[in-house]
C-alpha cells in the first residue's frame, strides 16, 4: 500500500505538470494568433467576436490584449455608430419644403455630428495608447497589428471620411433653408417644386440645388465604403 500511494502522488504530480505546460506562454499565444487569424483576419468585415470563458482560459494574460480591440468597438456600437445612422437620416431631404421646416432640425444634427466625431476621436487615441503600450512577442505581434489595422483603424478612417462631406451637406442645407425663407416672397413652394419668376433668383436656387445633389452622391459613396469596411459587402 505504501508503495501504491507513492505511484500515485508521482503520477499526480506529473498530471500537473503537464496542466501548467499546456497553459504556458507558448500556447496561449499560438491560441490567440489562430483566433485572431481565424475569427478575424480571415473573416470579411470589422466584426469583433466576444471571447468565451474557455477562450479567456486558453489566451491567459492575452486576453487583456484584446480587450484593447473589443473596448474600441464597445465605444462605437454605444454611441458612434448608432448615433452617425440618425445623423444620416436627419439629412434625408426629398423636397425643397423639407429644406425649410426640417432646418432646426439639420443645425441640431450638425452638432450632434461634432460631437460624435470628439467621441470617435477619444476613443480611437485611447485604442492607440494602449495598443502601442502592449508587450508582445513579434510573431503575435505581427498578427495583432494587421487584426488591430483592420478592426480598429480602417472603420475609424472609414468613419472620418463621412465627416466632412455630412458636415458640408449639412452647411448648404442650412445656408439653403436660410435662403429660401429670405426669398419667400419670390420663392412658390409645392411639395418637391419650386417656382420662381426671376431668372436671376431661379439661377441661385438651381445652383443650390445642384449642390445638394452633388453631397448626396458623396454621402452615398462614403457610406458605400463604411459599409464594405464593416461589413465586407
């Protein structure tokens, strides 16, 4: 009996020596690069996939690594993106009557945009930080950054350039509202027309209005490319 407990403290023993070997660095960096490659890089879109319990086991301090990934893109679903949709649909004018009673309306959307724009900003330089501070061995390092470019960077820049062509849009929007109601006397609503019988102030409109067309197919193009950097489409 003696010598039967001994085998089995030894064979214990071994059982946890080769538990610790199978959580050491090596492998929980090998687990986090396949999961990286695999549910990230290989994958269309920016979609960020949550971590398991049992990925967390398996990555072991790595995990926190990408934490990094995973609170850039809570920030974004909490606010940016949510709040860039209503933006755009706040911006959907279909008639010249619209340009004048939704006015206040795109000045308040306008500010909203700035807002969400100081938002995205924040949290994009945060994911920098703490991505730069991360203390990797190259070869994960490798991978995480072209995991952390195409989850993180490409939909923030895919983002900024939305900014300045909404903002522009919504500039003329107003600058056209104001426009109209300073000419009301010689400016005929109805519904998606305009009448107007001096050629000179029907030129300014037309002009306007070709503008506005001119943002809207910007606008189109750039949610074209948010779309395919988030989505793969």
């Amino acid at each position: 009996m003696p010598g039967m407990t001994r085998r089995l403290w030894i064979s214990g023993a071994l059982c946890m020596a080769l538990t610790a070997c199978g959580n050491s660095e090596a492998d929980q960096r090998k687990a986090f690069s396949e999961f990286l490659q695999t549910r990230i890089l290989d994958r269309k879109g920016a979609r960020v996939p949550q971590l398991t319990e049992e990925n967390k086991t398996a990555f072991g301090d790595y995990a926190q690594h990408y934490a990094v990934i995973t609170g850039f893109h809570d920030k974004m679903n909490a606010s940016v993106g949510p709040g860039i949709s209503k933006v755009l649909a706040a911006g959907g004018i279909t008639s010249v009557g619209q340009v004048i009673s939704r006015r206040d309306d795109i000045a308040t959307a306008r500010q909203t945009l700035v807002n969400l724009r100081q938002t995205l900003d924040t949290a994009t330089s945060d994911a920098e930080k703490a991505h730069a501070a991360l203390k990797q061995p190259a070869d994960l390092k490798l991978i995480y950054d072209k995991a952390f470019g195409k989850v993180v960077t490409q939909p923030a820049n895919a983002f900024r350039d939305i900014w300045p062509v909404v903002e522009s849009t919504f500039d003329d929007v107003i600058k056209f509202a104001d426009f109209l109601a300073a000419n009301q006397a010689k400016i005929k609503i109805s519904g998606v027309t305009a009448e107007v019988a001096d050629p000179k102030l029907l030129a300014q409109l037309n002009a306007q209005v070709s503008g506005l067309q001119k943002h809207q197919s910007e606008i189109q193009q750039a949610q074209r490319k948010l779309r395919e950097v988030m989505y793969g489409e």
